[in-house]
C-alpha cells in the first residue's frame, strides 16, 4: 500500500487506516452501484462525491479490502491504475477482476479517510465460438445445406460464455407458425427431427444470450430438403406440321430440386446403331422436348426418357416406335345405283398415324358424293348413288413419322342388266329342276307297268 505525501501523518494514523481496511465489510445494501465489464475490453470505475479541490486529495481504491491502488505508487500497474480525476481504470479485465471496489479519500493534512463509492464489478465473458452442426447434411456451393426427404436429420449448437449463457434454437420457414425449436442454459444445444419434411426447410438459427451482460450473439444455416417425383417420368408424342415430324416430350413434375433428363434409344444387344440416333444432351428441367424426323427413326426401336434426381431417384418412360399397317376388304363389289362403304382399321401406328382415303393419288374429302367416317381405329368411305365411274382402285393411306402404308381396295360396279339376267337364269335352273322332279315322281308311280311292257297308258 502507498502512503501520502503529507509529512506530518503519524504512524499511528497508518496504523489505525490499515485496522480499518482489515476489518471492513460490506453487505449488499451498501453496494452503491454495480458495473458489467467485458472480459478482455477495458472500464473505468469513477469515484464520486468528491471535494472541490482535487489537487488536495489523495485516492485510494480497494478490491474486497484489498488494496489495489494509490497515488503514491512508485511502479503503477499496466492493468491497474488511477486516474487524475480518482476514478480507477482497469485494462484488459480478467475473471479476477471481479468483486467489491471502494473509493477513498484522504486530504494532503492528513485528515481521516472517506469512502466516496462502492461498486460492484461483474465480468462478463462472450459468447464467443459459437458453433453449430446439422448433420447428415450435403454442403452446396453456395454455402447451402440439404439433406434428402424422411432422413433423421440431427442439430448441434455450443457457445463460450461467463459466467452463463442461454442457447436458443429457432427456425424461419412459411411453414411454421411457431419458430422456437429447442432451448436450455448449458454450453449446448441439440434436437433432432425425424423424418424430415419439404416443410421443415428453412433457416435454422442458434442464438446465445450472456445471462449478465444480455449480450446476443446468433449463427445461422440454410437447410433445404431435397425429394423425388413420387410418380414416373410420363413420354408423349405431338406430331408436327408435317408427317415426316415429330416432337417427343418427356415430363416429371412435383421434385425438388428439379431433375435432369435425356432422350436416347434403346437397342437389342444384338442391334448395332447405324447412321444418326436420336441422344439429346441431359438437361436440369421437368420438360424436355426433342424434335425428330422420320431420317433418324426406326421402325420397332425403342424410345427412352431416362430421369436423375440427386437424392439417388432415377426413373424411365418409354415406347416402341412402329411403322403404320392397315387393314381390311382387298375386293368389293356394288350394284349401280346403291351406296357402299369402304372400310379399314390402323391400329398399330406409333406414334399415331393419320388416315385418308385416295383415289389415284387424290385425297378424298367430304362431298355429296363421298362421306367420310373417323371412328377411333376405324376409317370409312361410303360412296353415294355408285356408277360405273365409281369402280377403280381406292387406298386407305396411313402415315406416321416413321413412313406411310396403304391398303389397296378394288371397288367393281355391276349393272341393273347384269342383274336382270341372274334373274332369268335362276328362273330357269329352278323350272328346270321342277320339271325334273315331276318325271321322277311319274315314273316311280308307274312302275309296274313299265315292268310288264304297257308304258304310262
């Protein structure tokens, strides 16, 4: 402890100040005011009620009635010291810091001490070195986390913080209403969710709170939740303007994030490819389009839509290409002045083809004289009043992007002549056989007599 300066201060008064630190205790109700330091920052403690002339006082600050410092200090503290004006600074505090400082005074003609402040000084440390851990997790490049649909996901947080703290977990999504997760007052936190859902993706945040000094300190991490198209990619066809084009269309909706497809064909082991084929580039979206022609298809070939999602999905569609084949009646035969129908079916085609029917090289459409039928598989051409003109060859015509076939029917016209005479010459054949039986029946009726030589008289 230093003394003062004044000459005239007699041991017994030394005496007597060093008997009244060591028997100086003080209770709560006595602290003047409490002080909140930062462990590692610097604070000044301020002596307060002090006469009007400084420069006749003379300070002493104690620590639990300690002695810490004065002004008569030959080798002042780096960590402690005495200001001009009697407050204390103190630099770079340390957990020891803490306790009960009293200020006193004395005047330079050696009157008695006078306790001008009592302050408490707490420390408070952090948080610092907050961490936090989310596991199994993937790292984006972004700095983003995801984990994949239904997995355990586990969530970890730690703090330092003197001389306690409080850890919050909290998440922000649109989906919840209510953003606390986990909370508790140790140098961790961790909760775990089951079965993790799309909706439990969001922001998750670890927040700590110094009990003493409220100071709050937070670490935040994105984690998104990855999932598949519960359904199977879905292939389609649209053909084009023109026969000979076609538009294949490979969709999978409802994944996130969204997947990556391609188009390719698929050959027999025994198959070699031959010429170009069809292999789009994989792309990143629920709808891929490829535009083909009929130079790259192949009549029973198969065509795949293959699809990859990061969570390790991967799912097809696909179809077998083939060439349309009509079918129906090669011959038909109509009376002149009546009405037929000519039919066929193409059921076959792949993509779907489309029919007309020709005469020559003539599409057929819709007249008085011709009526036309599309009904599902089926393509009818009824011919109205037929005449001789009528009678030719007609073609049911199917076409796809993979080619065309056609079905050649023979239409003949026979005249109302013509039939006059099948009239007459089934009236014939029948007198005929009539005549036929009478001759029969008379002679087996007379037949005994034709026995003895008397004829039919």
């Amino acid at each position: 402890m230093g003394h003062p300066d004044n000459p005239t201060m007699t041991i017994a008064a030394i005496v007597l100040y060093l008997l009244l630190l060591s028997h100086q205790t003080v209770s709560e109700e006595q602290v003047q005011r409490y002080v909140i330091g930062e462990k590692g920052e610097n604070t000044t403690l301020q002596c307060l009620d002090l006469p009007d002339n400084m420069s006749s006082v003379l300070h002493y600050w104690t620590k639990d009635g300690a002695v810490v410092a004065d002004h008569n200090l030959s080798n002042p503290s780096e960590h402690v010291s005495i200001l001009n004006n009697g407050s204390l600074r103190i630099s770079g505090l340390l957990d020891t810091d803490e306790g009960l400082y009293t200020c006193e005074c004395q005047t330079m003609n050696g009157s008695s001490l006078q306790t001008h402040s009592k302050i408490q000084l707490k420390i408070a440390g952090g948080p610092t070195s907050i961490s936090l851990n989310i596991r199994p997790a993937t790292l984006l490049k972004n700095g983003t986390l995801f984990v994949n649909e239904n997995s355990d996901v586990y969530f970890y947080c730690s703090s330092e913080s003197y001389p306690s703290q409080n850890l919050t977990w909290t998440v922000e999504n649109l989906a919840q209403d209510n953003p606390d997760r986990a909370s508790g007052n140790k140098s961790s936190l961790e909760f775990s969710i089951s079965k993790i859902l799309p909706q439990d993706q969001g922001m998750y945040t670890c927040t700590s709170q110094n009990t003493l000094s409220m100071t709050t300190v937070n670490k935040s991490q994105e984690l998104l939740v990855y999932y598949a198209p519960e359904r199977n990619p879905e292939c389609r066809w649209e053909v084009g303007n023109e026969p000979s084009d076609v538009l294949f269309i490979c969709t999978w909706y409802k994944g996130y994030p969204v997947p990556t497809l391609s188009w390719h064909e698929v050959y027999a082991e025994s198959v070699i490819a031959k010429g170009p084929t069809i292999n789009s580039t994989v792309q990143e979206t629920e709808r891929l389009e490829i535009h083909v022609n009929r130079y790259i298809l192949h009549d029973k070939e198969e065509v795949k839509c293959t699809g990859h999602h990061v969570t390790g999905v991967e799912r097809s569609c696909s179809f077998k290409l083939e060439i349309p084949f009509p079918l129906g009646d090669p011959l038909v035969t109509a009376l002149e002045g009546s009405n037929i129908t000519l039919s066929c079916s193409e059921t076959k085609a792949l993509p779907a083809a489309k029919t007309v029917w020709k005469k020559m090289d003539d599409v057929i459409n819709n007249t008085m004289k011709y009526i036309l039928s599309d009904n599902g598989p089926t393509y009818k051409l009824t011919i109205i009043n037929v005449t001789k003109d009528d009678a030719g060859i007609y073609y049911c015509y199917s076409e796809n992007p993979l080619g065309a076939r056609e079905l050649e029917v023979i239409l003949n016209v026979k005249t109302s002549a013509g039939n006059g005479g099948a009239v007459v010459g089934v009236f014939v054949s029948i007198l005929v056989m009539m005549t036929g039986i009478v001759v029969g029946v008379t002679v087996y009726s007379k037949r005994d007599r034709i026995c003895i030589g008397l004829g039919f008289r």
